[in-house]
C-alpha cells in the first residue's frame, strides 16, 4: 500500500482454504515478516482443524522460494506449488480474492468517509463479512464459517463500518455528577478473540467495546434523497416529512373557513332579519353533520390497477336461461 495504516503495517497477505473458502489476513512492515507471519498461521490452522496442510499454491515472489520456506515445507511434508512468471491467472483465486477486498476496503472508507489510514481495519472487516457470506463456489446454504468451525454464523451485531458510535463509560471513569458518561467514536471493526466492537474515540484512543449506541445513517443524506424525490411518490399522511406541511395547509384552510362562517354569523346576528330561519338551519347543521376537509384522499397505487369490468345481459326468454 501506498500509505502506512494506522499501526504501520504497509502489506497484507491472505490465506485461503480450498475446501471452505476461509480467508484468514495477516498485515506486516516489510516483505521480509513473511515467513514469520506464514509459520504462526500455520500452526493456528492445523491446530483449530486438526489436519495437515497438504498443498501451499502461491506466486513465485522471492519471499516465497526462501530457504526458510523450503526448509519449512521439508519438515512437514507440504508441497509448494507457484505460478508461472506473468501468469497470475494461475492463482486466480487469491488474485481475485485480493482485488475484490480491496474495492471492499476503499467502498467502506468513501461511504463514511473516514480516515485512509483505516485501510487495514477495512479489509480486515472485509474478510469477517466474506467468511460469513455463502458463495457460488460452496453448496447452497453453506458459508465458510461453518465448514471451517461447524457453527453457523451470527450476523445480528453487524454494524456499517465507520458508524458513530457512543461508548457507554463505566462509573469508575466518570468523574462527577455532570460529566460525560459516552464517549463518542467511530466503530471500525470486530476485534478477534472478544465479543466488542473495535471503536476508535475523538481523542484517538483504541477501545474494546460492548455497551454501545450506534448511529449508521447520515442525516444529510437522507435529506438529499428526500429532496431528489418525485413528488408523485409521497403519499400524504404516511410520510413524516412532508405529511406536516400538508396538515398545516389543511388546517390553515379549515380556519379561515370557520372564520368566514363565524362572520357571516355575526352579521346575520346584526342584520336580524331572517336570524330565526338561519339560527335553525345553523344549529341543525352544526349537529347533523361535521366539518371535513376537503383535500382529495388518493389510495395507495397498489389499487390504482385497471379492472376488466364485463357486462352481462340478463336472459329475456326461457330458452336463454336453459
């Protein structure tokens, strides 16, 4: 990557199994960590499936055909398998893999917004949500989560990368009655190992959090499109928007029609020649029917449906009816 991210890391390698289409992501300073980070996934894979791994497919970059690399895959008996100079397509599964959790990252990042040194934590998020998503390459119904652990994913905590967040401070950092008991920050991803949101705070202090408030809509936004739509489309009484508008319309109306009809009382009342006819016709009026707007009420569009109407001739003769 062209900018460090925030823990200075400026590579990332990813590992994937062919059985389950796992991807586990690992993130390191220089070309050289390599080895390094490759031996200690290693040990945790074999370890959390219990099996061996038979095939390493990778490029033919330096870092690859090491010594310590071949020394590493004598000792446990694994085959290296790299692509032809030129030829990525050869591996074209983390090719793919990499190119398509890099959009991911860069989508995240202009959607909020934030900071581009989160890119790390972006395509880390990025493979925590593509191991819990099904894919053509596995059955139906099947996600890399579960053939990798046999656990079905839960995806209810899932929250929009780069969100507000307000963290829910314990009593023991609040300091009096009238401090601040949530500290506002922006959640950027799923730390492994606990059940926390990762949240990066105003201050730029990395917390570990579970009590939260979240906020993932722009308010802005959401009045942009409010603005751009089609005035056809808002339905009144339904929208909270624009529904106030109308009322006040309506209600601006029926008070100057109550207004009207209070004067044109006041002079009858003063003109007093047919005050007993009108007083009568008024007071049965008043309480005979009540006053509604007069504003045009349209259904919803899902009963604006032509309907075929045919018309029957109702038989004339006995023959016709037999």
């Amino acid at each position: 990557m062209s900018e460090p991210s925030r823990g200075g890391a400026l590579y990332f390698c990813t590992f994937t199994d062919d059985f389950s289409c796992w991807t586990d992501v690992v993130f390191w300073h220089k070309k050289s960590d390599r080895f390094a980070k490759y031996k200690k996934w290693l040990t945790k894979a074999q370890l959390h499936t219990g099996n061996k791994i038979k095939v390493l497919r990778s490029d033919n970059g330096g870092e690859y055909v090491s010594s310590a690399f071949k020394a590493l895959h004598d000792k446990n008996g694994t085959t290296h398998q790299t692509t032809v100079p030129n030829t990525p397509q050869q591996n074209g599964v983390a090719e793919r893999l990499n190119r398509v959790l890099v959009e991911m990252a860069r989508t995240m990042l202009r959607h909020k917004d934030v900071d581009q040194d989160l890119w790390a934590d972006a395509i880390k998020t990025a493979v925590y949500i593509k191991n819990r998503v099904t894919s053509h390459a596995l059955p139906v119904g099947k996600t890399p989560h579960y053939l990798w652990t046999g656990n079905q994913p839960d995806i209810s905590h899932m929250r929009v990368f780069g969100s507000t967040f307000w963290v829910v401070l314990h009593k023991s950092h609040v300091d009096d009655n009238f401090a601040d008991k949530a500290a506002k920050g922006i959640f950027v991803g799923y730390p492994g190992g606990s059940k926390a949101y990762k949240v990066i705070l105003d201050d730029g202090k990395i917390v570990k959090a579970r009590s939260v408030f979240f906020s993932e809509n722009n308010s802005s936004k959401v009045a942009d499109v409010l603005e751009d739509s089609p005035v056809d489309e808002v339905v009144e009484g339904e929208t909270g928007c624009d529904a106030g508008n109308a009322d006040q319309d309506v209600d601006a109306e029926d008070d100057q029609d109550v207004e009207d009809e209070d004067d044109g009382g006041d002079n009858q009342h003063d003109d007093g020649s047919d005050k007993s006819a009108d007083d009568n016709q008024g007071s049965a009026g008043s309480q005979d029917t009540l006053r509604r707007s007069g504003r045009l009420r349209r259904p919803p569009v899902k009963y604006w449906r032509p309907v075929s109407l045919v018309a029957h001739e109702a038989p004339m003769t006995y023959g016709k009816v037999v």
